[in-house]
C-alpha cells in the first residue's frame, strides 16, 4: 500500500468537520486538529491540503515508505491517531525493542524480522492497550475502536 491508498482509507475513518467539545484537537476537518496546527483555517481546509499535511508530518516522519505496505498504513494511522513518537514506540514494542520513538536500524532490523501480519497484530494489541490508558477512552473509545477493527479487516495474509 502506498501513501495515495492509505490516505484513502484513512480519511475514511477521520471523516469531515466537527467541533467536538470533549475532542482536546478542538475544531477538526478530515482529522487536522486547529490544536495541532494553529495557523490552518480548518473550517475551510480542503482535502488536498489535508493530504499535503498528512504526508508531510504523518506518512513522511513515521518513515512508512519504510516498512511492508500494510505495516506503512498502520503505523501512520497510528500515527494521525496518537502521535508519530507514540506510533513508533507501539511499532517497536509490538517488534520487541527499545521503544524510544525513533526508527533506527534496531527498529528496521527488527521490523523486518516479523511478518507484516504478525507485527500488524502485536502493534494493534500495543495501540489498544495504550488507548485503554488515555482519560479520553471513556468518550472516544467505540469511534478508536471501530477505527481499529475497520483497518484489521483490511489486512492480508
């Protein structure tokens, strides 16, 4: 899968504009947050400008081009989802290093030691698990786990 197919996908499951008074992003379209990016008009962003972000501080810093398709998507779901350095330490406790949220050649070493579906299903574990934790959970946790099921049913063997 590359970056044009996940982003497909992905904006699937962050879908239009909302204002969510529980949402700590505040104002949100296609999943950009107005907390996250401060200097965006979100109400009136448009999907191509959404796709040039996501690129460029998602797929691109969680270095998804790196690893299997699949791997790619769900690590920068993650990664849109809870954050590039969280995406990366779920990547590497589901591979079994040091989960310091840096791709080195330890982490790549090890990604590619594990199958894509075996290390699809360990970082989704980690990425539950950790959501679990999250004071948001009791408000978000049907629309994050319903986001989880949707991209496992896309996985394949």
């Amino acid at each position: 899968m590359n970056f044009d197919q996940a982003f497909v996908i992905l904006i699937g499951n962050e879908g239009g504009y909302s204002n969510d008074p529980h949402d700590a992003g505040g104002e949100t379209q296609f999943g950009i947050s107005k907390r996250a990016y401060p200097d965006v008009d979100i109400k009136n962003l448009t999907l191509d400008q959404a796709k040039a972000i996501y690129k460029r501080d998602y797929w691109d810093k969680a270095q998804a081009d790196q690893y299997d398709g699949q791997v790619g998507f769900h690590v920068f779901d993650a990664a849109v989802n809870s954050g590039i350095g969280t995406a990366i330490r779920l990547l590497q406790r589901a591979v079994g290093v040091k989960d310091d949220g840096v791709v080195g050649p330890a982490t790549l070493a090890a990604v590619s030691a594990v199958s894509p579906v075996k290390l699809i299903l360990n970082m989704n574990a980690e990425r539950l698990t950790y959501m679990t934790n999250l004071m948001a959970w009791d408000n978000f946790s049907k629309g994050w786990a319903r986001r989880i099921a949707n991209n496992l049913k896309l996985v394949e063997a």
